[in-house]
C-alpha cells in the first residue's frame, strides 16, 4: 500500500527532493493539518484531506478536499488529528512535514511524541525536513540506517527512560552492550561510516535522528 504524506504547519525546506516536480505523486494520499495548508500552497501541492481548528489556516478551505473540522477545545492536536485519519483509512507508513521548527516549539515536541502514538498503533511515522526523524523500537531489530553517499550525522536519545543498546556499529563512536539513559545525551551527532550504521536496541524506544553535515 502506498505511504501517507501529512503536512504540518512548521518548517518545510525548499529544496530537494520536495521541490522535485513528481515527488508528491507517489503518495497515496495526502493530508494538511490546519496551517499545513500554508506549506501544500507553496510547493503547489493538492490535498486531498485537510484536519484542525484551522485557527492558524484563514484562508478559505479548498473545495476540492475532504475537510475535517474541530473545535480549539480539543484533546488532540491538529497534526496527531490527522495521523489519526490516515490510521483509519489503513496506512501503516506514514511521513510527515512540516513538523519542526517554526515560532511554536511546543508543537515539535508533540509531533514527536505523535510518532509514539503511531508506532504503538503498529504504523512506521517519520518526520522529514532538514533532518529525518525516527522511532526504533526492540521489535524492529538490527536496523540499518544508511549515508547515501553523504556526510550524515546521527543521533540517537532514549525515548524512554532508558534503552538497551545491544550495539551501534558503521559509526565513528560505536557502542557495545550499553545502557543509555534519558538524562544524559551521549547519542548526539555520531557520524556513519562506511556508507551505513547499524543499531540494535533490547529494550525501550531510541530517537534516531540523520542530518546531512553540511
């Protein structure tokens, strides 16, 4: 089944491959949460889903796209909203934009924590900008996480209280049979060598996070 692309409200690069003419045609479907419209405008994309309390969005709504209206006083951002619409409609890959950076910072800790909600409803959620952001769980096993030919910094953060790191190997400060905690940010800015990283947890949830160097 093909991916979801939700976009947010936050800091989208214009650059590739975003801007590649073509690049929104291989999901199938795309949703806008609330101010998400603003970033779907500028790079001429068409929604077919838009989700909030359009507090931030104060434009008219396309008459084009299925719009799913809620109230301020609600429980669920408008980001987790539409995570929530592409569950249902049976997606189990999702990858959002837009979800970093911008005037609210508050906003890109809860989309952080929204890709926990979805790993825990059994869907892979990334978060893409200038950085691509994801969540590693046990179940996944050894996971390879490749340079693409690029510099690449990785990070890694326990999500959890802690996470137990079989191994993180390809990387220029490897590590063996360690516990890493919440508290203390050991994981920041590795770089990957050799083309590709691999990493293996046995418990807890890792924050994997790959930004190009320059």
């Amino acid at each position: 089944m093909k991916k979801c692309a939700i976009i947010a409200g936050g800091d989208m690069p214009d650059r590739e491959p975003y801007n590649t003419e073509g690049y929104w045609d291989g999901f199938g479907c795309i949703i806008c949460a609330d101010s998400g419209l603003y970033n779907a405008r500028r790079f001429g994309i068409k929604p077919d889903i838009v989700t909030g309390d359009f507090d931030s969005f104060t434009e008219k709504l396309p008459d084009d796209a299925e719009v799913i209206a809620s109230i301020p006083e609600k429980d669920d951002t408008d980001t987790l909203m539409a995570v929530k619409k592409a569950i249902e409609l049976g997606y189990k890959s999702i990858e959002l934009y837009g979800a970093l950076g911008g005037r609210r910072f508050e906003h890109s800790i809860a989309n952080i924590q929204t890709m926990i909600y979805a790993l825990q409803q059994g869907c892979d959620l990334r978060i893409l900008g200038d950085s691509v952001l994801t969540v590693q769980s046990p179940d996944d096993g050894d996971v390879t996480y490749k340079s693409g030919g690029r510099s690449i910094y990785i990070s890694v953060f326990a999500l959890s209280e802690s996470i137990g790191i079989d191994y993180l190997r390809g990387v220029k400060y490897p590590l063996e049979d360690y516990l890493m905690v919440q508290s203390f940010p050991i994981g920041v800015s590795n770089e990957i060598v050799g083309g590709k990283a691999s990493l293996r947890i046995n418990h807890g949830l890792a924050l994997i996070i790959l930004t190009d160097k320059e």
